[in-house]
C-alpha cells in the first residue's frame, strides 16, 4: 500500500512518577494503541479526559518516545531514530494545538509567528516572505499584508487558531496532528476552522489526526474514528459506520451522552454509566471498562483483557460481547 | 406573578478604554418551578447576568441599575446587609462556573456544604454536618463522604458537592453558570439527570447558562438568548428550537453538529463585537445575512412579541427592514 502515511504499531507510553524517596509508579497513558492513516485521510481519536488520546498524538509526532511499539512513516521506521537524524521528519509532521490563546507568543508579530519554522529549517529571506503570505491565504486571513504585522491579542480566537494553522502549514506537512483544535473556540465558528483544515487537506492531502472529546464534531469531520478508554483504543472503524452501529458498549454511552438540541430532551433522563473513567496509575484488570459496563460477564471481563475482534472489513472492537467465548459463558 | 422579574437590567465594568457594556437592558421573568436557560457565545454576558442577580459585583462596577423583583422584593432596593442576610444563598444561590475547583483543599468536604448553616441559621456544627449527610444523598454521594478532603474525589463528585452547597438553605431559586463545562460527556450527562431530578423533586426554579444549547435543551423550560450583552430572543424552548426568529438563533442552531441527524453544521462568519465600543443600530448587524444597511446599523432595534410569548429584537419583525 503506497497510501499508507503513518502507521502506529502497538504502541505503549508509559510516564514515571517518583511518589515519595523510593517509589516509582507507572502511568499507562497509552497502553497497545494501533492506528493507521492513510493520505488524506482524517482519523478521529475520541476520548474523554485521561484516555491517553493527547499521549497518542505527541507520540504519534515523537514528541514522547514510546516504551513499546513501532512508529512507520511514508514507510520509515522512526521510533528509534535520534533527534538530529529525525529534521526532515519534523518538517513533515506538525501540529495544531488546543488553546489558540496561549500557544501563540504574545510578544511576536503574526509573520514572526509563522516564519520561525522556516528559519529553523534554513529558507532564505525571499522565500520565507512568499511561504509566509500564502499560508495566510490559505486560511483565508485576507489581506495578509494587514495581518502579517499583528499581534496575537488584536485577534479573535477563531483567528487566531487560523494563525497556529499557517504556522503548522508553511513546511508543507504530509501528516498533522490536531489536538482538540475548536475546544477552545465558540461553537458558532468551530465549523468554519473545521471546514478549513477540510479544504486546505483536500488541496494539499495531508493526512490528519484529530483529536477530540466531541463526537458530534468527528461525525462530520473524520473518515475513521478510534474511541479510546483509560489508554486503549475500544473501537475504531469508518466513522459513519461506528455512529450508527457502535459496537462497544462505551461507545454507545459516549452517543448517548451527547444530547441534540430537542426540546423533548428536558422530560426524559439521560441514560448513563455509573462512575468515571479509571485511573491510569491502576486501571482496572481484564476489560478496563468493566465496572462501569452493564454487560459485563463474571468471571470473563473482570479477569482477561478482551482480544481485538474484527466485526466488518475495517471495523474492529475490543470486547468480549463480540466473541464466542463469551456466548458460551453466558 | 413570576418568581424573578428582571426589567432593564444594565451592569457595565469600568476600564482604561472607556465602560464595557457586558449587560445592556436585558429583560426576563422566571416562573416558579421554571429553568430558563441563558445561551449565547463567550463574552456575551451571561455571567454577568447572573452576579447582577445574586449581586456579586467586582470592584470595577461602573454601572449597575434596572429592576430586579425577587417573589414581590425589590432587590435593588435593599441594601447590602439586607441582601446577604434575606436574599443570597437563603432564597436565591448559586453554582459558579469551575466551582469544583476552589473548594479549600485544607477542608473537609462536609464541613464546607455545612458551613452556610451554621452562619446563617446559626445550627451547632454538629447538626449542621448531619445536615450535610442528608444533602449529600439528595446529590446522589454518599453521606460518609462529608468526612472527605476535596483531593480524595473525582471531578464528578467534587460537582455534586458544589450543588449540594447551593441546595444548603432551601433556596428558591439556583443560578448555575455552566455547571458542567468542566467535566468529561459520561460525566456532564450524570450531572444533567441530576439537576433534572432536583428540578422536578424539589420544585426548584433555575438560571441553566451554558454555550450549548443543546445541553440547554437537556432541561430549560424557556430560553433567553444573549448576544452582545442583550437577550435577542426570548421564549420557550420549544419556539426558540424549532422556529427561532433571530438570525442569530438560526444560525447558532444550525451550528450545532448533530449526532442524530445529518444537517451538516455552518457557522458564522466573523467574530462577536467588541463590547466596549458595541456596533450601531443592531448589534449582529455586521454578521447578519439580512441586514439591510440602513435601519439595522442606524437604529436599535426594540424587543418585540410575535406571536405572544415570543420575543425578539430584530427589524425582521418590527415594522421591516428599509
């Protein structure tokens, strides 16, 4: 497959904490994630907060180095590789942060902001001014003439994301990670940044990450979804195929938690899991979902860690629902 | 007659570049039993709604007037010891937004719920604890949790006792400013079915604000929609959801992603005002798709009723655009 651009093979990535003189105690942020995208392609990974779905994306860019597993890009081992062998691989992947409002340097002009990467990757004056204004256009920041001598506070917050956006867009990227980029923004113009990284992969054909807790937004803006829970992916698939036929029994809590506005919402209650979401320092055993699950089966999913299931071409889930195993012990 | 009664309410903050005016001749009512949910995009002034009511003020108050009526009070009429000793927290409490995160660290949960007994109606601490344990069951946590620090609970329950604080005196009426902003989705809908249930055990009367309106859907009777510092649309959330009349609202619905339909979202173009130097005429004119250039941008427009218990501000339905 000449399409493959990234590939993550069971990753894992682990944190140390020193707690008091002796002990250590490990965070199993990301715990045998696998995840594959393609050019072009946006992949969704949803999760709530503590999923370890942050941890996967730095780690998809190398910004954390993996315990285990296997990062391949456009079909290059790089897990290993050091950071002085791994320049070009830093021009190709790039993200975009989550909070438009602190990851912008205050005391740096627009073109200050967006012209860094290029001096670090040596571009000389001339072309650096040419990169500069066209990722400007690209996110539609008309005239960048006007913008390029800005400073970040004279900005809306919907503006300014479009800054971090061109600034993650002037090395040309194949592959960008994009990590909660609307949370921060109001819901009136969230769509608007959506469509934009839409348009600018459909002309460039990067591939993207997109992080999120919304699921509502990565039904409209992803090809693939990857739920994932206390550091593993439950389910992943084509997004219109996960929405409409979850598989996993946390993946239907998730839709089930987001109401649509109805005003007949307000006479029924909401159905939920009980309790939160484990602690990654001591996730439970077996299925880590298994205390909140009202499917569980005793003995089974509190004991062994349910295996990947393939339900469709593509459609995996990690739940013992789904096997033989399970029927049989029922 | 409604419980609260809000009549030309204005609260400006003073600032170097000249006043912000963060409420500007809002009007509403709230019935008994009612949950009227303020919905409108970040700096449009719904926080500042709700200090003005429950008369939390910063220091940089410029100007703060109107008419409020609590159940036949005028609350601008009594004076600061009055208000705190009849009004807050007795009748009228509040849940603020992140308020799970400035509970005092060095005490114990319970102690901090019980705390307004024992001020306000002067209960021995031991009472009031008891006291305690029994709202914290009215929140869904267990009683023995009261002997808790806030670090040894999750952010969902560290909510619950925010609430259970509020719910201390019997109040009347909650103000809650995006009680679940903060927490995970499985989090937020256990949060929801909460205050669902309080709403109708207690027969409480609420402020639902939040920048979802579908959350707001989630509970609110009525819906207020804010924007720039006005409500532009006022009715009941049946009206306001399925035939909203502000542009504004149509386009902040039709923003919504939807999980069970397959509307494909828009959004709105630019950004809201500045509300220091808020734009002539209607506010939204400048990122409105009807506006006609004359009367939207010279002159405010009033809030009207259409078809009765609807109201909005916008030429489209008082005398027309030019």
């Amino acid at each position: 497959m000449t399409d493959l651009l990234l590939e993550l093979q069971e990753i894992k990535t682990y944190f140390y904490v020193r707690k008091g003189l002796f002990k250590t105690m490990t965070i199993k942020a990301v715990d045998g994630a696998s995840i594959s995208i393609k050019k072009g392609e946006t992949v969704a990974v949803v999760g709530e907060s503590g999923s370890g779905k942050t941890t996967l994306g730095k780690t998809a860019l190398k910004l954390v180095t993996p315990i285990s597993g296997k990062i391949i890009f456009e079909g290059k081992d790089v897990t290993n590789l050091h950071e002085k062998d791994l320049k070009w691989f830093r021009r190709k992947a790039q993200m975009i942060f989550q909070d438009p409002f602190t990851s912008l340097n205050p005391y740096m002009t627009v073109r200050q902001i967006i012209e860094e990467p290029l001096i670090i990757h040596g571009f000389d004056e001339k072309e650096r001014e040419e990169r500069v204004f066209k990722a400007l256009e690209d996110v539609r920041l008309h005239p960048p003439q006007d913008f390029v001598k800005k400073y970040p506070h004279m900005l809306s917050g919907g503006q300014r994301q479009r800054v971090g956006i061109a600034r993650c867009l002037v090395l040309e990227p194949t592959f960008i990670v994009a990590d909660e980029p609307v949370s921060m923004i109001d819901a009136s113009s969230r769509a608007e940044i959506l469509f934009l990284m839409r348009s600018l992969q459909k002309k460039y054909g990067m591939g993207i990450m997109y992080i999120t807790h919304d699921i509502a937004t990565a039904k409209f803006f992803s090809d693939k979804i990857a739920i994932m829970y206390a550091g593993k992916i439950v389910e992943i698939g084509e997004t219109q195929k996960v929405l409409k036929n979850p598989l996993h029994p946390y993946t239907a809590t998730l839709i089930e938690a987001v109401p649509d506005p109805d005003p007949k919402n307000r006479f029924n209650i909401r159905k939920v899991v009980p309790g939160e979401p484990p602690n990654p320092i001591n996730p439970p055993p077996g299925c880590r979902f298994h205390p909140r699950c009202e499917f569980k089966v005793q003995g089974l999913c509190d004991v062994e860690e349910p295996p990947e299931v393939a339900f469709e071409k593509g459609h995996f889930v990690k739940c013992w629902l789904h096997t033989e195993k399970a029927r049989k012990s029922a | 007659m409604a419980l609260l009664e809000v009549r030309g309410l204005k609260l400006y903050y003073k600032t170097v570049r000249g006043p912000i005016k963060a409420v500007d001749d809002v009007d509403f009512s709230v019935e008994k039993g009612e949950t009227l949910g303020l919905v409108g995009e970040s700096g449009c002034g719904k926080s500042s709604v709700a200090i003005s009511i429950i008369r939390l003020l910063p220091r940089n108050v410029e100007v703060y007037e109107g008419r409020i009526f609590f159940d036949g009070i005028d609350l601008m009429q009594l004076s600061e010891e009055d208000f705190r000793r009849k009004i807050r927290w007795k009748r009228i409490s509040m849940v603020f937004q992140g308020a799970m995160n400035s509970l005092n660290p060095v005490l114990k949960v319970g102690f901090q719920v019980a705390e307004p007994l024992v001020v306000h109606q002067n209960m021995d601490k031991e009472e009031a604890v008891r006291r305690a344990k029994e709202l914290f069951k009215l929140v869904g946590l267990p009683p023995d949790f009261v002997e808790r620090y806030p670090h040894e609970l999750s952010g969902g329950m560290k909510q619950r006792v925010v609430i259970a604080m509020a719910l201390a005196l019997n109040p009347e009426m909650v103000i809650l400013d995006e009680p679940t902003s903060a927490l995970d989705v499985s989090i937020q809908a256990q949060i929801m079915n909460l205050l669902k249930s309080l709403k109708r055990e207690l027969g409480l009367s609420m402020i639902f604000i939040t920048h979802d309106i579908a959350l707001a859907s989630d509970i609110c009777d009525k819906i207020g929609v804010m924007y720039a510092g006005q409500i532009v649309e006022l009715s009941s959330i049946e009206n306001v959801l399925l035939s909203p009349k502000h542009p504004y609202t149509q386009k902040l619905i039709a923003s919504v992603p939807l999980l069970r339909g397959d509307r494909v979202p828009e959004f709105i173009p630019g950004a809201p005002p500045d509300l220091v130097d808020p734009p002539p005429g209607c506010r939204f004119h400048p990122r409105c798709p009807h506006s006609d250039g004359m009367r939207c941008v010279k002159d405010v427009p009033p809030m009207v009723g259409v078809e009765g218990d609807h109201f909005v501000r916008c030429w489209l339905y008082s005398g027309g655009l030019k």
